[in-house]
C-alpha cells in the first residue's frame, strides 16, 4: 500500500535577480488526481521524512528552484532544492537524488 497522501504543490523554475519563488506558478494534484506511481516513489524515496533545503543556492546564475509541498494524514512536509541539476552531476548528496527520481515524475505530462 503507498502512502496516503492528499495534495501534492510543484513549483519550479530559474529564480533570475528581482525574481521570487513566488514568480512562478504551482501546480497542485488532490487526492485521485495523484497517480499511483507518484505515491509509490513518494514512498520508496521516503520523502515524507526529508523535509528541508538541500543544493547550494549561489552555485548558479540564474538559481534553479525546486519546491515541493506534500500533504499527507496529519503531516505536511516541505522540500527546497536549489541548483538541483549541478547538484545531481558535482555534489554526493543521496537526499537530493531521491528528490529527484519523485520530481522527474511530477514533471511528465500529467503528473505521473
């Protein structure tokens, strides 16, 4: 059985001078919106323990952003990755690549 989860927030984009996350937009999935294969890699990637900002902001110019909110049955966690591909090819950060392998299924058409 795959986590429980019930809204799913995607923000992401390259943050430029005088840009904030805010800039751009969200993209939310509510309960059966949320496929199966996103729940299932939310689970074996265990990112509802995670939590938190990983990836180094100033590596990059313009600053690539990643957020992602996740709310489950009495829990919200939210993850912050700045810079996330230069962090994927030149830092050893297993958390980041976990993070990774669940957003590249948020990003296909659909959400998963």
């Amino acid at each position: 059985m795959s986590v429980s989860l019930i809204k799913i927030e995607y923000r992401k984009g390259m943050i430029e001078k005088g840009m904030t996350p805010e800039n751009f937009p969200v993209k939310v999935w509510l309960g059966d919106e949320i496929q199966e294969d996103v729940r299932a890699a939310v689970e074996k990637e265990d990112l509802l323990s995670l939590g938190g900002i990983y990836g180094d902001r100033d590596i990059g110019e313009p600053a690539e952003y990643d957020h992602l909110r996740m709310t489950s049955e009495g829990k919200t966690v939210e993850i912050t990755v700045f810079n996330r591909g230069i962090s994927l090819f030149f830092m050893d950060d297993e958390k980041v690549r976990r993070i990774h392998r669940v957003l590249c299924k948020l990003d296909k058409p659909g959400g998963g």
